[in-house]
C-alpha cells in the first residue's frame, strides 16, 4: 500500500525530462598582480556579459547544470578564462581572478555538476537546496541526513551520527571558527534550532572522514559552512506554522563594509502535538546571528560573528497511551502525569577574524572566539502507569483499551541540573601558495571552565512497595516480606563539578598537483598535535599529548571517461571534551585518555553526461580501528559515558550516492550506505555500538510540471535500519542487545514561484518590488510511519518481568510555507 502511495507521488508530479532555462549566479572580486581591484574588466559568458565595478566587484548569471567558459578581458593585461565550468541550479560560485600582465592566469579550470572542485574529496551542497527542501528540522543537518553514511533516526534533532561515530565526534565550523552545542540537552524535543542558520549560508561542504589535518580533532566527520558576504542590499523573509525567520543583507556605497543578520523563531508544538504524550506544551526557541565583514584594505579584512540563542522550554505532559507487541500477544501501556519540565539553554557566541593578504601568494588570519552557555534543567514528572493487554474485540465498546492491568505502578523522575560553561579560543592560521604547491599551518589556544551541578533521582513505586536499585545491599524478597533498608532513590545521580581545560594544537600541512605521464595528481600530507592539561576542584592536574599525521591523494587519470581516484586517512584522536570525562555517577576521570582511530578510505568519482544533462556516480569504502574507546549508553539524545578508555571497536561499510539532474534544472540523487561497527569491553567479546545503522537509504528528488515550471516539488526519502534500542537501568548491555523497529520517512513539499528564476514583473506592477516570492505546503511524515527513537522499560510485578515500550516520534503533520526576498 505505501509503495502504490509512492509511485502514485512520482505520477503525480512528473519524472519529467522536459527542459527549463534554470540560471546560476557567478560573483566576485576582480584583482590585479598588486592585489588592487580593477575596475571595468569584460565578463563574458556563452551568453551574457558585464563589466566589474570601481570596487572590482561583478556578478553575472549563467546558464545552469551545462558547460560554460567565462572569460576576463581588460586593456593590458591576459585575459583569464575559466573552461567547463559547471554550477547547478540557483547556485552562487565566487571566482577572484587575478589578472596578469604576463600571462594567462587560469586555463582549463574543471569543476563538477554539484560545483565543487573534482579533486577535492569534500561533499559539497547547493544552499538553495539546504533552504528549500521540507524536512521537520528543515537546514543543513536535514540535507546531511540525506547523504551515504550519515544517519539520525529523529526527525526532531540536528544532530547525527556518520559512520558509526556518536553525536560528539563531528566538527562544525563557521567561517572557520568552531561552534559548540548546549551540552544537557536529552530530548531532541528540547533542542529546538541548529546553529546554523540557512538563509546565511553561502557554501556547504561537508566530509564524512579521512579529512584533512587543519581540521580538529574529532574521529568522524567535519561540517565547514560559509556565511555570505553580501554583494548588494536586500532582504528576506520565512513564515510557516513552525516558526519565523527574517534576513537583512547591507553593503555599503564603497562596497568596504558587509554585513547579513538573521533572527529566527521556533515552535515545535505542531510537531510535538502529533506524539502519542498528550501535554501542554509551550516552548520558544529563538536567536539572532550577525556576520560582518569590514575590508579596510585590500591587504586587510575584519570579520566578525556574533550569535545569541534562547531555548526556553517549558512542558506540561498530561497523558499517554502506547499498544505495543505482536499481532497474537498486544499490549497497552497507559500513563497519567503530573508535574512539569522547564529547561533553559541560553547561548553567546562572539568572534573577529582578521585576514590579512600579505602579497598574492600568502594569507595571514588571526581568530578570536568566546562561547559561554548557561543551561538549567529543572524537572518534577509523576508518571503514574497501568501495563496490560488490548481489547482486539471490534465489538466492544472499549476497543483498544488496556485490559487484564498486570503491572500498575508509580515513577517519580526529579532534576536540578544547572551548567555554566566558558569556551576561549585564539588561533593562526595561514597559507602560502606558489604555482600549485600550497603550504598550511596553524596554531591554537583553548580554555575551557566548565562548572556543572548535576542532581537527579527517579523513584519507582510498584503497588504498595518501594522498588530500589538491584545491588547487593538491597536484597530483599519484597513483596512476600517487607523490607527495612532505607529509601533510595532507584537511579540517582548528586554532583558538582568545576573543570578547566587548557589545550595547546597546531597543524602544518602540505598539498601540490602533478603530471604524472599525462595523468593528474594531487596529494597532501599533513600532522596535527594536540596538548591538554585538566584541572579543577578536588581533580588531580594531568597532562596528556598526542600527535596525528593525515594525508589524502587523488588521481585524475587522462582518459575518455572523466574519473578521479581517492586515498585519504591518517590517525585521528579525540581528546576528551568535558562531558566524556564524566561518568554515570557524575564523578569526573581526569585519567581519560584520547579515544583513537585509524581511518582508510578508497573512493572514486565518476562524472558523465545522460540524458545530455550532467551526472555524478560517487563511491567510497572505509574501515575504522579504534582503541581506547570510551563507551557509552544513547537514550533519545543524551550520550552518558562510561568514562574509561576500557574498549577497543571497528567500523567498515561502503557509502554509493548518484547526483545529477534527473529532471532538467534540477538537482536530486540516491544513495545507500552500508555500515557495521561493533565494540569489545574488556575482552568480553564484539557487540553492536549503539550507533550500528546496518543499511541506510536516501532520496532527495525535485521536479517541476512541465507546462507549469513555477510549480515545484520537493521529496525526500529515508529508511534506516533499526540500531540497538539499549537496555534497562544496571542491565549488562552484553545481555541486552535488542534493536529498535527499522525507520522510515518520507517529507513532502509543494510550492507555486510567483516571482524568481526567470520570472520577473515590469516597474508598474506591485510583484515587482519581490526578488523572490513563494508559497506551499509541507507534509512531514508522509506515509504516517510509526518510528521509535528510544524504549521506556516498564516492570511487570508478578513475573519481575520488563517490557521495552517504544518511544514514537512525530506522526502526519500538515505544513504551510510562505517565502519572499526583497
């Protein structure tokens, strides 16, 4: 039935291959040998020109998804001329040509159908892609999940895992300075916005391992986002049942100062309505980014990134109903509640980088970066249950109701967490270029003060007697025999830690393109280092180092079929953030060690024309040995580690993904990925990691109807595998490796471009003032699919029995969407 609804989708809207005139934009700066801008240089396209401003500023669309040649042309000096480029639809590619008075600058410069240069190894995204296509948490983490070896089985959370790592183990950077995550967060609920904001982005790129050394030390992945740097005034604003969102982008007369700003609201209530807990719930997630560029010079440009985030979030669970089972055994779990949550995370974030150029060749940066976050946790949830069975009678009037109630009980959950954390960072950075060799480097300096007080209890009363934690000393034989031992709390954690963090890492890294027998060659080598020394309140000071060489080479053979080979790896650490050197009880190890990974990956690109429209078939395989491995347990998206370095793991799996223009003037794939990763604890033997996502499948699929090319639609598709569900409360994981139920979800979007594109009004009309303007509709949750991202382990009395309830995320959920830019 699903896959009729599927095909009866594609129908509807069109596997079309009819052809539409979509554009790209090409903008940037046009210099000479002495880094001066030149004014009135000739652009020229297959099919359009422009001249550069005083500023050497120029901006020029181009024909999208075929090749073109663009060519610079000013009296006395070369011309450059950049061969075959191809952009996708609506994408913006900055090109700063240097022009010289001796030579050709550029010749032959190659770039792929997504935009992204071939050699490079990196994933790149079209932003238009990352604000149009509808997902629950709509950006750039919904694309993310959309990729080969990216997988999150939440649709209300930004966070992911790649390649069997956890949610710690990603890099995010912003105009290469780092962003950090609030930290107590445990409900994907509860997180409200990704920090990056979509309308403000520019470039997207994104790799999924063997990475490079000026990278950080993390094990998985690095997320590299550019915020634009406006060419002109204007503004843009969203609306939709979820939220609100609005742009500002300003450039000054002299074109020397630049700055895009964007607020932003959030309301999850339409998405948590649809959950099976009935509550009232009333959360508001806002913030506000700016970033601004100054360029005093042209040897010298300041940026600066400020961001400020407020999630307050308040809910009042009122109560619940889930039939679990079989077909021939169901049951019901019912729970009434009384209490509530409030949980506040509230972030700063501020940042300058200075950049200056010191001749054509080298680039000095210096980045200052300060994050604080003030986080508070404060819980007081009764949640009073009855497990039974299910009346499958059709007759009844109490159809699907609980009956023979087995197990009934009470659950107080109660929390006083509060986190006051403070993130410094200064770092070097610079780069020095002669021909094709390039040389990297940079240094760094992190403080981190993190002060925690960490108080939570949950007590389980089961009919009439007091259920504490299954230890030796409270052994009893309730409920035959009453016991006299003192009330405890069944799970309960009182902590108070104050840590600081001092590091110390720096990277130098090489990279140089070859001829090799009329084949191209590229290569970089690289080593990072890191040092850190722990300290705090009642914590032994200890100091630990580690050093991390990398390198990555890629081979473009000269033959018909236009490929590229890929070797990337290296040895990877990541050094313990605070909330890896804390254990289940609270108690912080200073003596955690770095965890470690060796990565190999062997990819191949193969770009190819069908259809006479362009096509990517990307191919990678991988494998990851990892020691000191520091263990942990997910339940929704809070991550408690064991805090020691007791375990060694694996990864290894193959990721395939086919990018192209399946549907002229559009940019859609498929990919699957295919994962395996296992841990050993202390020799016990290999289990499952919690993130073991065997199979993952992804569609992104956008179409138009022919006769109506302003009608679009946006599809995306994701079936994941089930990954171990985790286990009750002083369980042994090595007897509880049950997983949950597979996940599957389909997000729709329709909308109608009044203005945009190739669709513009003359003067006298009143759309005229629109640079853009859209409206639709979204439909999450498509199929109306039931996924589970966590368990609840409810008793049974009588047999001392405990059922794994799935916890059901998001059902259907109706959307409206209303865009324009100014």
């Amino acid at each position: 039935m699903k896959c009729s609804r599927l095909i009866l989708v594609f129908a509807l809207f069109g596997f079309t291959l009819a052809t539409s005139a979509q554009t790209a934009t090409l903008t940037g700066i046009v210099l000479n040998k002495a880094n001066e801008p030149l004014r009135e240089v000739h652009i020229t396209t297959n099919s359009s020109g422009t001249f550069s401003d005083e500023n050497g500023f120029y901006s020029v669309q181009v024909i999208a998804d075929k090749p073109i040649t663009i060519t610079f042309s000013h009296l006395g000096h070369k011309n450059a001329i950049l061969e075959d480029l191809i952009l996708s639809t609506n994408e913006v590619f900055e090109f700063n040509p240097i022009l010289s008075v001796d030579a050709i600058q550029i010749d032959g410069v190659t770039i792929t159908p997504t935009g992204k240069k071939m050699v490079s190894g990196i994933t790149s995204l079209s932003p238009e892609i990352v604000r149009n296509i509808p997902g629950a948490n709509a950006g750039v983490e919904n694309i993310l999940k959309l990729l080969p070896g990216v997988s999150s089985s939440n649709e209300l959370s930004t966070q992911y895992n790649v390649r069997g790592g956890n949610y710690d183990e990603n890099l995010v950077y912003v105009n290469e300075i780092e962003v950090y995550r609030p930290f107590l967060i445990r409900s994907a609920q509860q997180e409200g916005m990704s920090f990056v904001n979509s309308d403000m982005v520019q470039n997207v790129r994104f790799s999924s391992g063997g990475f490079q050394a000026k990278y950080g030390d993390k094990l998985s992945s690095v997320l590299d986002i550019t915020y634009k740097k406006p060419s002109e005034t204007g503004a843009q604003l969203d609306l939709s049942f979820l939220g609100a969102s609005a742009t500002v982008e300003t450039v000054s007369k002299n074109k020397k100062l630049s700055t895009i700003s964007g607020i932003r609201y959030r309301n999850n209530g339409l998405l948590v309505n649809s959950q099976e807990t009935n509550s009232n719930f009333n959360p508001t997630f806002a913030d506000a980014q700016t970033f601004t560029t100054y360029r005093f010079s042209n040897k010298f440009h300041l940026d600066f990134l400020g961001t400020v985030s407020i999630n307050d979030y308040k809910n009042e669970p009122l109560d619940r109903q889930t039939n679990f089972g079989t077909i021939n055994d169901p049951k019901s779990l019912k729970i009434y509640y009384q209490g509530e949550e409030n949980n506040r995370y509230n972030t700063v974030l501020g940042a300058l980088k200075g950049n200056y150029f010191l001749n054509e060749n080298t680039t000095l940066k210096l980045i200052a970066s300060l994050y604080h976050t003030t986080e508070e946790e404060y819980s007081d949830v009764i949640a009073q249950y009855a497990l039974g069975d299910i009346n499958n009678d059709l007759n009844s009037p109490s159809f699907g109701s609980a009956t023979n109630l087995r197990g009934i009980g009470t659950q107080f959950n109660r929390a006083r967490n509060e986190l006051d954390a403070l993130i410094f960072n200064i770092t070097h950075k610079g780069n020095h270029t002669i021909e094709n060799k390039v040389l990297e480097w940079g240094i760094k300096y992190t403080h981190e003060d993190i002060r925690d007080q960490l108080r939570e209890s949950e007590f389980i009363d089961s009919v009439g007697f007091f259920v504490r934690p299954p230890l030796p000393e409270f052994n009893t034989n309730e409920p035959e025999e009453p016991s006299n031992s003192p009330l405890v709390a069944y799970d309960g954690v009182n902590a108070i830690n104050f840590v600081k963090t001092d590091r110390f890492s720096g990277f130098v890294q090489f990279s140089n393109r070859l001829s090799l027998a009329s084949h191209d060659f590229h290569y970089n080598i690289g080593v990072r280092a890191q040092h850190w020394t722990i300290s705090g309140e009642d914590i032994k000071t200890l100091s630990q180092f580690v050093i991390s060489p990398r390198g990555q080479m890629s081979l473009k053979p000269n033959w018909k079929r236009d490929m590229v080979f890929r070797l990337s790896g290296g040895l990877y650490y990541q050094p313990p953030f605070y909330r890896e050197l804390r254990d289940a009880t609270g108690t912080i190890n200073p003596d955690v060690k770095a965890q470690e990974s060796i990565h190999l990956v062997l990819g191949n690109e193969y770009s190819f024309h069908l259809w006479d429209r362009p096509f990517t078939l990307m191919s990678e395989v991988y494998y990851k040995k990892l020691n000191h491995v520091n263990t942990y347990t997910l339940e929704d998206v809070r991550i408690r580690y064991v805090a020691n370095n007791d375990a060694k793991a694996y990864a290894y799996g193959a990721d395939l993904r086919l990018n192209g223009a399946f549907v002229p003037g559009t940019e859609s794939w498929v990919s699957i990925g295919v994962l395996k990763t296992e841990e050993n604890s202390n020799g016990r033997g290999y289990i499952a990691r919690p993130s073991d996502q065997r199979l993952k499948l992804g569609v992104l699929f956008q179409d138009y109807i022919p006769e109506f090319p302003n009608f679009k639609m946006y599809l995306n598709l994701v079936y994941n595998t089930g990954v171990p569900g985790g286990s009750p409360n002083y369980a042994d994981p090595y007897q509880y490796n049950t997983r949950l139920r597979d996940y599957k979800r389909a997000d729709l979007g329709i909308s109608h471009i009044f203005v945009g594109g190739n669709r513009t009004y003359q003067k006298n009309h009143w759309l005229h003032r629109f640079k853009e303007l859209s409206a639709g509709f979204e439909i999450f949750n498509l199929f109306n699919n039931q996924n589970s991202i966590t368990n609840t382990w409810v008793r049974d009395v009588d047999s001392k029995q405990q059922f794994a309830v799935p916890n059901f995320m998001t059902s259907r959920v109706f959307n409206l969407r209303l865009s324009m830019r100014f």
